[in-house]
C-alpha cells in the first residue's frame, strides 16, 4: 500500500475498493445480520482511498461506488441509501482528519458523529422512496419492539456502531500506515485536555436529561469516550496516591449510584453510569495543574 501518483493507478486502486463496496452491498441485501459488519468495514476503504489517492479523484471513487452498487442492490437499493452513502461521506472525513495531523481522539469523536448525522439524514430518504422505516428495521432485528425505552436505545445504538466503525477503521489504518511513513497524532500530553472535555460532556449530560434523553444518552457515550483518555493518562502517572484514590472513589460511586438510581425515574438512572468515569477527569486535571506545579514549588 502506496500512495498512488498516476490517474491510472488512482482510478485502478480506487476501482479495487468500489469492488469490496459492492461486494459487501450484496452480502448485506441477502443476509440482513451482515449489515452490522457492513457497518464496521465500509469506512475503512475510503479511508484509504483518502489517504493513498489524490483528493481530487475521491469525487469519481465516490459517484461510482453509489452507482455500481445501486445497480447491484437496485430491489433493495435502501441498503446503498442507508450503508454506502454515509459510510463513504464519514470515511472521507475521517481520512482528511488524519492528513491535518487532528490527534485521533478528535477523529474519532468527529468522524463517529458525522457518520450518525448521516445515518439519520438517509431514514427519511428511504422512508419516502420504499416505505420502510430502517427504525423498524432494526427493532425487529434487536427484537427490542417492546421495550419501553427502545426509542432512546436506538439512536445509542446507531452511536455504538458508528464509533465501533471509526475505531475499526483506525486500528487498521494506524498499523498499516506507518509502514509508508504516514502517522497519526497520538500525543498523550493532550489527555489533561480532554479529561476537561469530558467534564464539560457530562455537565451536558445533566442539562439534557432536563429535556431529552435520547441527546443526553448520546453525550454520556461521549463522556466515557473523553473519560477513558483521562483515566489512561492517570494511570500512565503510575502514582499509587492518585490510582488508589480513582479505586476509592470508584467504590465510594457504587454507594452513590445505589442511592440515587432507585430516585430518578427509569429512562434516567442509566445517566448515573457516568459517576463511575468522573473521577478520571477529575484525578487527570488535578495531576496536570494543581499536583506538577505543587512538586515544582516545593523544589
């Protein structure tokens, strides 16, 4: 895998990833159950079509793969709707991001929320061309028809996939890449940071539950994903006063969750997950800019 300079070359890798699109269409419209794998591996090929093709031919990778696999799935074209289009519009994204050297928390989280955007900006689509509510369809598929709070669970669950999709895509790519001199922006010294954008998350969190649970599970997802950057920078610490007191306050949460669950009402007691993330955030920002400078006082 190389960066592709000549039109011959771009339009012949590029005609190798509209093929696996195609393939994956297929599989997909004859075994429903494979439209979740369909999900996770989709973006990885314009992924890579970003990054080892000229941008200006992702146009021609793009309207191609959408046609050819509209032909291809033309009883069930939904699947193109609802998969391809999305998928190959965040994978794009997702590829830009890593060649503006974004650190990959930011990928990850813009890329994942793009491609949910897009998800939900195709059921309508699709609703007024076949009738069918791609909703339904993954009730029926979930056999959540009849829970109570399926209409919160869903739009999680859409959530889920689309980061599980991203972070697939990343794992891959950042292996293969550095093979080609390509690297992707890791820097730990940022954690502190995003531990104080995961505290701003959940302050969100709070305020949403006010008004809608569906937003404010979608952020408790963020949350935790900002939380897990803070938790491992405290652990990277390797101080046994700070990672002692997180399995402190972590206990001291379970009370806490204990007490107040049975209070809030049933959509909203799930939200209290987030107490368990809140002291990375909190142990992270104090190691960074109450703890260090109080060690360099002293010396």
């Amino acid at each position: 895998m190389h960066d592709k300079k000549t039109l011959i070359q771009n339009i012949t890798y590029m005609a190798i990833m509209a093929a696996i699109n195609v393939i994956f269409s297929v599989l997909a419209m004859f075994l429903p159950l494979a439209s979740f794998i369909l999900m996770l591996v989709l973006p990885f090929t314009s992924v890579i079509v970003v990054l080892f093709c000229k941008e200006k031919y992702f146009v021609i990778y793009a309207v191609s793969t959408v046609i050819l696999c509209l032909l291809v799935t033309i009883t069930e074209a939904q699947t193109t709707i609802f998969y391809i289009i999305p998928s190959i519009i965040s994978g794009f994204v997702f590829g830009w991001l890593i060649k503006a050297k974004i650190h990959a928390a930011f990928i990850l989280i813009i890329s994942t929320t793009v491609q949910l955007g897009l998800t939900y900006a195709t059921l309508p689509l699709i609703h007024w061309i076949y009738g069918v509510n791609m909703i339904d369809v993954f009730k029926t598929l979930l056999h959540l028809n009849a829970h109570p709070m399926v209409d919160g669970i869903i739009p999680t669950f859409f959530y889920v996939l689309a980061l599980a999709q991203t972070t697939f895509s990343f794992i891959i790519i950042h292996a293969e890449i550095k093979k080609f001199g390509v690297t992707i922006n890791n820097d730990e010294k940022i954690f502190p940071t995003l531990a104080l954008f995961g505290l701003g998350t959940g302050v969100l969190v709070a305020v949403t539950a006010l008004f809608s649970i569906v937003i404010s599970y979608l952020l408790l997802l963020v949350f935790v994903f900002f939380s897990l950057f803070a938790l491992i920078d405290v652990l990277n610490t390797k101080s046994r006063c700070l990672i002692i007191s997180i399995g402190v306050s972590l206990l001291a949460n379970l009370f806490v969750f204990a007490l107040l669950y049975s209070l809030l009402p049933t959509p909203l007691g799930l939200l209290l997950l987030g107490l368990f993330f809140l002291p990375a955030d909190g142990f992270s920002l104090y190691n960074k800019y109450l703890l260090k400078p109080s060690k360099i006082d002293r010396i």
